[in-house]
C-alpha cells in the first residue's frame, strides 16, 4: 500500500560511483540539497523535507563502459558501471498534490546528474490525496463499453487511413463504409487535425453526419475519436462541438498537449478521452534512459484520460511483446483502493487478426480496444470482410479454440490469417 503521506518512485541506476552515494546525490538534488552543503539545510530541515532511499538493492551485473554519455567516473583505471534499483521517497508536503510538481521532483533534473550512466523511472506510489485532487478517467473501461454498446468482448476499431490528405467529404464517406461494416470504434489519425484541406469542424460535422444516420437505420453508433489536440481554448470548443454533434468520444496527443492541457481537458470533457502517446519513443527506447510505461500511464489517467495506447503484439514498432502486455496490464491494474482509475488499453501498429489469439492468452482480458487499420482496410475482400475477421479471430480465441481451425469455417478470418501471415 501507498505511504499516505509520502510519494515513492523507482528507479534503475546505472553509475560508476559507489551506489549508495549516487543515490544519496540524487535524493539531495531532488529535495533540500544541492551540489555544496548551505547553511539553510538544517538537520531539521532535512528531517522534515529531504527525500530519502527507502531501498537500495545491487544487481550483480556490472559493465565496462557507460550506456549514456557525458557521466562521470572515479579516478583509477579499472572503473567499472554498476546497476541497482533504488527506491525514492519525498514528504508530499514538499508539492502538495500536484501532478506538475510531482513530475519535477520525480523526473526532473535528476537525469542530468553526472554520478549517473543510466537512470530510468520505473514505478510511482502516491498518496490518496492525488486522486482526491484530480478527476481521474471520467468513463474508463465501463463507461466506454455502455457508450459503444460493446460487451464481453474488445472494441473492434480502426484508424482512419491515408492519415492525412483526405477531405471532410471523403473522411465521412470512409467513415460510412466502415459504420456499413459493423465497426465499433474509429479515430483519427494522429496526424490529423485542423488543416484548411480538413477543418476540424467541417469534418466532424460530415463525420458526425453518417454515424448519426447510420445509428438511426441499425441501433448500432460507431465511436468516432475526433483528434482536438490544440490549445487549450481550441480543445475545449472542438469538445463542445462534438458532444453538440452527439459524439462520444475525443482525442489527443498526450505530448504535445502537455501534462496542463490533459489535466484541463479532462477536467472539461463529457466525453471519454482516446490519449494517443505519439513521441513515447523518446522517453522509452533506451532502456537506461526515461520512463517505463508503468510508471508514465499512472500520470495521463490521474489527469483524465480513459483510452491510452499500448502498442501491440508483433508491432510495427520497436517494442517487444512482454513489454506491451506489461503495459496493458498496468493500465487495468487499481490505482487507488477508493479511485481505481482504470483505463481501457489499445492495442494497434500492425494489428490484425493473426495477432487476436495471442494478445488474449497472454493479457487475460477483452477490456481492450483492437484497433487495426492495414488490418481492416486492406482485407482483399474489403473492409467489411477486414471487421469480421477481427471479430471471428477474437470468437475463437475466447473460446480456445485455434485460429487455423476456427478459420474453416469462417472465410472472412482465413483469407485474413492467409493475407497478414497467420
């Protein structure tokens, strides 16, 4: 259980220098000290202020040259870089409950210091008052099911595609074909915003337009992520218009809209927020170096999202499996014992239907959006085709049954298993 009154986060160190010491350096720059003693830091002070290491524990593994450049070293000739996982605390009377703060003290100037080859947050415990001081995921996992009407399974969605280039008119009409073949979820591209070749609001409102129309004729009204990333004032009038338009769901970029303007947006929404983590790569690809997702998520669902992007399996990307699912797990993992704040994982890049068997045995779950663009959009019998693989390839391996054998039956999931190398 979280201290109630102190934060702790954990860290793996990489560092020339006795371990220990390093430590003590890193937990002085973060709180009361700095590089010379001064007279105001009292040993009251810093009893009462100073951050401390609640554990230190030394890996037996050590390695001859440094893996981030410009650390320091000990004199002498045979220096040799030690790992250890070291454990932080700080008195949250230092910040108070404040997600900015806390970000600063946990992940601030500490990546800088030269006692260190490698350093990488990778977990955070927080006291109750932050989940008392911010919304957390207004819809998360439930509330999302009830808005897409979606049950007992993943949310079968997709991206529109090309990212960019298409207009209004032609963004709706791909939109209509992928309401006609049963879609639950579509959103924008990242990419995708309020250029004059797309304005935001012609193109929600064309968007908006076939998916009201689509819902009158068949009962069934695809989730739509509309990407608002803006300013703050563009995405709160781009929210409005999209709940006017009888939306139910938004997005943005994580990054570029900044801790604020999450924390903002989701104190505004009344629609779930779908936060895309383009640009994690800079905080995550060096695995001594940044942030582990663990700890990163728990900061976007404090502020309010209830989607975050998780990659997938046999991804596109650099990430491996293990890695993903970690992820997905930690986004479904309670936060709080009083504030859960959980939040629904997306899986997508390069997602198909020959990925849909794996990511269920090893995730456990089907509280999940699968989302697959090349997936759904380039199945050779069309998109409709693309939707229903998807589904038929989650039928079967929530059933245990086997992709191959379940795709006898089921053309749609065979031609897709034959298309994307199952």
């Amino acid at each position: 259980m979280a201290d109630p009154v102190r934060i702790e986060a954990d860290y793996l160190i990489e560092t020339a220098y006795d371990p220990r010491r390093a430590a003590e350096a890193m937990a002085g720059e973060q709180s009361s000290g700095t590089f010379v003693p001064v007279p105001g830091e009292t040993p009251e002070l810093k009893a009462r202020s100073a951050a401390r290491i609640e554990a230190l524990e030394l890996f037996d593994e050590v390695v001859p040259v440094p893996s981030l450049p410009g650390a320091g070293r000990p004199g002498g000739e045979d220096v040799v870089y030690r790992r250890a996982r070291c454990t932080l605390s700080w008195p949250i009377e230092n910040m108070g409950p404040s997600l900015p703060n806390l970000v600063a003290t946990v992940a601030g100037n500490l990546f800088e210091l030269r006692q260190f080859s490698g350093l990488r947050l990778l977990d955070l415990r927080l006291p109750t008052a932050f989940a008392d001081a911010y919304p957390g995921p207004s819809f998360g996992v439930e509330g999302t099911r009830r808005l897409a009407n979606v049950h007992g399974r993943p949310l079968i969605g997709t991206i529109v595609k090309p990212s960019v280039g298409l207009g209004p008119e032609e963004t709706a009409a791909l939109v209509q074909t992928l309401c006609e073949a049963g879609i639950d979820f579509i959103k924008d591209d990242e990419l995708q915003a309020d250029g004059p070749h797309c304005p935001f609001d012609r193109r929600a409102e064309a968007v908006m337009r076939v998916v009201n129309a689509h819902a009158d004729r068949t009962g069934k009204k695809a989730m739509v992520a509309f990407n608002l990333t803006g300013d703050l004032d563009q995405m709160r009038r781009r929210h409005d218009l999209v709940l006017a338009l009888g939306g139910t769901c938004v997005m943005a970029s994580l990054n570029a809209v900044g801790l604020v303007g999450m924390v903002e947006l989701g104190r505004h929404t009344q629609l779930p927020i779908h936060a895309h983590r383009n640009g994690w790569g800079a905080l995550n690809r060096h695995p001594l170096l940044g942030w582990s997702y663990v700890a990163w998520q728990k900061i976007w669902r404090l502020a309010g999202v209830d989607h975050m992007h998780v990659n997938g399996l046999a991804n596109k990307f650099c990430e491996d499996d293990d890695s993903v699912i970690a992820s997905a797990r930690a986004c479904l993992t309670p936060m709080f014992e009083a504030k859960p704040c959980t939040v629904m994982p997306v899986f997508s890049s390069g997602q198909s239907a020959r990925q849909a068997d794996g990511t269920f045995r090893a995730l456990g779950s089907t509280d999940l959006i699968f989302a697959a663009g090349g997936g759904i959009m380039a199945h050779p019998d069309g998109p409709a085709a693309g939707v229903a693989s998807l589904r038929e390839a989650w039928e079967a391996a929530m059933a245990g049954i086997d992709p191959a054998t379940h795709a006898r039956a089921h053309p749609a999931l065979a031609r897709a298993l034959e298309t994307y190398g199952g």
